[in-house]
C-alpha cells in the first residue's frame, strides 16, 4: 500500500510530466515542487523505483511507471 509521501511524489511528478507516459524529468524538478531537499527527494525516488511506482534514469531522470500512472490516476477520480 502507498504510503503518503510514495503518493505525493507520484502526483508531483504527474504534474512535472503531464499525461505523457513517454516523458520524463528531474528528481529536482520534483524535489522542487515538493518543497523537499533534492538528497531526500533521490533516496525516495529509487525506493519508489524497487516498488514498481517510477522509473529512475541515469540517477537523476524521473517519470511514473504504470503503478505509478494508476496510483495517480486512481486519486484524480
């Protein structure tokens, strides 16, 4: 079950990317709209990657994986 912060940063991240599923952007870019230190925002963003939420790139390239994308979708209802 996602946690609060597992679900706040997927929804940042959806606001960084839109509804593209190709795009990807920064763990800063995220970091930034979270208000949150851009060490903290990385740590989670690879423990959101082994629970299948995102998907990291290169360490610091970010974009939902399709967990993430029904975890987002699911709370836009």
């Amino acid at each position: 079950m996602p946690t609060r912060r597992s679900r706040d940063f997927c929804k940042a991240l959806h606001q960084e990317i839109g509804d593209d599923p190709l795009r990807w952007t920064t763990i800063t870019a995220v970091a930034d709209r979270l208000g949150i230190d851009q060490d903290k925002a990385e740590a989670l963003a690879a423990e959101l990657d082994e629970q299948g939420l995102v998907r990291v790139g290169g360490g610091h390239s970010v974009t939902l994986a399709s967990d993430g994308w029904r975890l987002v979708k699911k709370r836009s209802r």
